[in-house]
C-alpha cells in the first residue's frame, strides 16, 4: 500500500508517547507500511486554568482530532480512552486498543507518604471530581483543590510547593517514565478508577476498510471487551466529567467482573457494587449493573449534578 497512515494526536508528552506506541505496533504487525504522526491542538489543551468539571465539554481533548478523522486529515486518532466520550460522532467508531496498562490511581506525595498518612493538614491535588468524592469519603476533612496541566506541570507545581499531594491515574506515570515519583498505586477498595482508565484508544472512521485491517491487526481482544463493557456502563449511567462515577473490570477465563460506583460530589451519598457472569455477556452484565444503581438512586444523583450544572451557565 502507497498510503501514508496518519493518526492524529494531540501534542503533550503522554498523547505523543501513545501515539508512537500505536505506531511501533502497527509498524511491528506491517513492517512495510508509512505512518506519520500529527498533533492536533484541542480546547482541553488550550483551558488550562478552569477545573474540568466546570468546562463541561464532552469531546474537551478530542473534537478537534474527530473533525480531523472526519474530513479526511487523518486515518485513525489515538486518545486516552477516558477521555473519548461514549457516544462519537456519527461515521466514527472505536476501531480497536492497545493492550491495557495500570488501571488503578497512583498517590503522588511530596515526601513519600502514604494515602492512610496523610491527614486534613495536607493540600491535596486532583483534577477529577470522581477521586474527589471517593478521598473525601476515606476522610471528610481531606483538604482537595484542583489541579490542571500536563505530567511534568503537576509535579513542578507540586515541589514549588502548591499541594503536599496528588492523585495521577498511574499509567500515565508509569508511561512517561515517572515511577520514583509515584508513592503507592490506590487499591480499587479505596479508590475506584475512571472508565477505561489505563487503555489506549484508536478511533477510526466506520466504513474506511483499508484502515480497518490495520487497527485490526494491532487491536488486544481483551482489552478492547473490558472497553466496550465499561463504557456500556458509563453511559448507561449518562456519565461524565462533572459526575463522579467509575469502574473496573476483572477477567478469569470465561468468567468476567466489573465493579462500579457514582456519588455526589461531596460523597454524601454513594452507591458501590459489582456484578458478575460469562464474559461473551460482558456490555450486558455492566448495563444490568448500572440499571441497578438507578434502581438505588442513581438517577437523584445525576439529575441533582446536572441541575447543578445548568445553574452555573
């Protein structure tokens, strides 16, 4: 093939690293192929000092490599996947992943200090309203701000002394090589991870069937069922950044598990659970357990955070 493949990307360190990851693989499975890499700036990338609740933009970080995908600019567009949002624009569909690295959170802390060691003298930094909620529910008095800006900003604004603490998703850490920074990797039990978090997303045109057998080729079966199944779940709840909600799944053999919660902002109620079954019923089982959270009041939540949002505009 003569064609150059070109995934679009957005310009941080993070987006670039899973963009010229993708680009190995494909590179790896099609050894002849021509590939290119183009950044692509987004409105995410250019809001850096308003919380990211308080944008509530869906397509924040991929609008802008979406429309690329559309018009023809670029064949596939490489995302965190817990940033794509659940419904994409018509004639583009989540083609496939990349094997799923650390799912969990990772606590960053100017001194080494553990989660349990920290206490409601400390600053801690987050960005997502869904880890706000859950530290709060470890402990009420935990004093949390936002925080916005790439890896390496955060940690720079950490040690100039902003915040004694921050919660990062861990695989981003452990991509850019920042591991020694890394305190402890949050069990589930404490902190639930964002949707997807810790998968490499490539989004594609539907009918494009010459890229088709490329994301194919590069496309982890395993990872790609945990993603449709958890963003069943996602947006059967009608879920995003400015609601706290998450979850994980679990593979054994046949057998599969995800477990879930949304919550108030301010953790004042919370609903938690998991459901299990046959993994070929994985997107049916993460619906059926998001219908049960409406059934507990998942709804109120939604409707409350919404109103609470419309009355900010």
């Amino acid at each position: 093939m003569n064609k150059t493949i070109k995934i679009g990307t957005r310009g941080s360190k993070l987006a670039l690293y899973q963009a010229n990851r993708l680009k190995s693989e494909l590179l790896e499975q099609f050894p002849d192929a021509k590939i290119e890499v183009i950044i692509i700036k987004t409105k995410g990338d250019k809001i850096l000092d308003v919380a990211l609740s308080k944008i509530g933009d869906k397509g924040l970080f991929t609008k802008e490599i979406e429309n690329a995908l559309l018009d023809g600019t670029v064949d596939m567009a490489v995302h965190s996947l817990k940033d794509l949002p659940t419904v994409l624009p018509e004639g583009l569909i989540l083609g496939g992943v990349l094997e799923r690295g650390e799912f969990r959170d990772a606590l960053v802390s100017i001194d080494g200090r553990k989660l349990a060691e920290l206490t409601n003298k400390d600053i801690i930094a987050t960005s997502s309203l869904r880890r706000k909620a859950q530290l709060l529910k470890i402990n009420p008095e935990f004093n949390i701000i936002d925080i916005r800006g790439n890896v390496n900003t955060r940690i720079d604004k950490m040690k100039s002394g902003y915040c004694t603490a921050m919660i990062m998703a861990a695989a981003g850490l452990q991509r850019l090589g920042f591991d020694e920074y890394i305190s402890e990797i949050l069990d589930v039990k404490l902190v639930i991870p964002a949707t997807s978090q810790g998968i490499i997303a490539i989004e594609t045109r539907e009918n494009d069937e010459v890229i088709k057998p490329f994301i194919e080729g590069v496309n982890h079966q395993q990872s790609y069922l945990a993603a449709l199944a958890e963003r069943k779940f996602l947006n059967t709840l009608e879920g995003g950044c400015q609601i706290p909600v998450g979850c994980f799944t679990e593979f054994e053999e046949d057998n599969f598990k995800i477990t879930g919660f949304i919550s108030m902002p301010d953790s004042s109620k919370l609903i938690e659970g998991s459901l299990s079954g046959k993994k070929e019923d994985a997107e049916q089982i993460a619906k059926k357990l998001a219908l049960s959270f409406y059934d507990q009041g998942a709804f109120k939540i939604v409707e409350f955070i919404r109103e609470l949002g419309d009355d900010k505009k």
